[in-house]
C-alpha cells in the first residue's frame, strides 16, 4: 500500500510533435491509470512551429478538468531550440512527484514498460532504472541498418573507454528518483546529444545504484530524427572528454 503514495512525473521534451503528443498523453494515462499509480506530464516545448504547443493546450483542457486528477499535465515552453539537457534542467523545476521519467515524445518509448520500470526500482530501492535495447529481450525495430550501426557503435566505443558497467548508454527512457536526478544533472556539463551517455556515467561515478530493464525501442510514428553528423561528432568528443574528467 505505501508504494501507492509515490507520484511519478514525467519529463517530455518535444520540438515538432504535435501528432505524436495526443498518442503518447493517451497512452500515459492508460498506463498509470490501469496501474493505479499517481502521475504527471510535464511537457517542455522549444518553440515548435508546428503548432505542438497548441496540441499541448488542448490537452491540457481535455486531460485536467477530469474529477479529481488535479493538474495532470503542464506545459511548460521555451523560447526555442535550447538543448536537451537544459529542457530536463526546465522541466525539473516544475517537478512536483518523488520519482521522474525521462522518455522520448515520439512514441518510440512504449508507456507500457513504465509499470515494468517501476516493479524493477522497487525490487531492491534502485536509484536508477534506465531502458535497455540491447541486454535480455530488448530491441530496436523500424531503424535501418545505417541508424543500428551509429546507436551499437555509439555505446561500443563509450563502454569501452568509459566502463559503465551499463548495457544502452545512449537510451533516454529512464527512471529517477527525484532527489537524484537533481544531483546528476547538476553533476553534468554535456547539454546535447551526449547528454544522456554523461548522466549515466556521472551516476555510476556518484555511487548512485541502477538497475537495467529491457525495453523494445520502435522508430518515431511521425516526424523526423534529430540525429545528423553533427551531433554524432559532439557524442564522440563527450565520450572522450568525460574519460578524461571522470
């Protein structure tokens, strides 16, 4: 029974996602719902032109005026095209449950591990329970081949400069406790692509305990990657300046 008590928020950056926000948003609230655990979507927009934040808007009228939910989902905008560390820097700061989510808007993190995530954090109190798409029966569909190459290559080399000790450096579906990951991240220096490899190597250099949990990873419903040539150049350089610092 005390497990109910914990509150569970979600950080959702998005930048162009107004056909996949309705989907992941109604996919959240089935997930907590059925699960019967207390939630929240915070959602950070860098100035989409596509008219997301409009979408995220007409949510928030949709989903918050349901009985006694109170504020289910916030909107909480940027200027624009910021970084995706600084948008969980944002968001944070309008956090209001003990534990935090990370995920990705596009649909390419099913909601349907969450409940997953959370038995595995509470197996043993892990501070930590990051996705994985390449231990036990995680995967990766819809990518072609140039895409599989990048993501095995980008978690190759850092795990064998770095020695996480962890299997999908790369993922951005992850579990937090609150308190931790407001230390993690204010441990961090990257604010791009590499961002999520440092969060991961910092909490491991920190002490913090993390627990792996296999996830199916899907390409994005709608839209297009983020990932070009440059951000690839930026992972690389953080992997070899953190096996520097770290």
């Amino acid at each position: 029974m005390a497990a109910a008590k914990h509150k569970y928020s979600i950080l959702l950056p998005t930048y162009n996602e107004r056909r996949n926000l309705p989907i992941i948003t109604y996919l959240l609230e089935q997930t907590f719902t059925q699960a019967g655990l207390d939630w929240e979507l915070i959602i950070v927009d860098d100035g989409s032109p596509d008219g997301t934040q409009t979408v995220a808007n007409q949510l928030i009228k949709a989903y918050n005026s349901r009985g006694a939910g109170g504020e289910r989902i916030k909107l909480k905008p940027r200027a624009g095209k910021l970084g995706l560390g600084t948008a969980y820097v944002h968001g944070l700061q309008f956090v209001t449950g003990d534990f935090v989510v990370i995920m990705d808007a596009d649909f390419s993190h099913h909601p349907k591990f969450l409940p997953v995530m959370i038995q595995k954090q509470r197996e043993a109190d892990y501070d930590i329970v990051t996705g994985t798409r390449y231990a036990g029966d995680g995967g990766v569909y819809g990518w072609d081949l140039k895409r599989k190459l990048v993501s095995r290559g980008a978690n190759l080399v850092a795990d064998t400069v770095l020695r996480p000790g962890v299997s999908d450096l790369t993922g951005s579906f992850r579990l937090y406790k609150r308190g931790v990951l407001e230390k993690v991240i204010k441990a961090t220096e990257s604010k791009g692509y590499s961002f999520q490899m440092e969060m991961m190597v910092r909490a491991k250099a920190m002490g913090f305990r993390v627990a792996e949990c296999p996830i199916t990873f899907v390409d994005r419903l709608y839209g297009e990657s983020k990932l070009g040539g440059e951000e690839i150049a930026e992972y690389l350089k953080g992997v070899f300046g953190l096996w520097y610092k770290v």
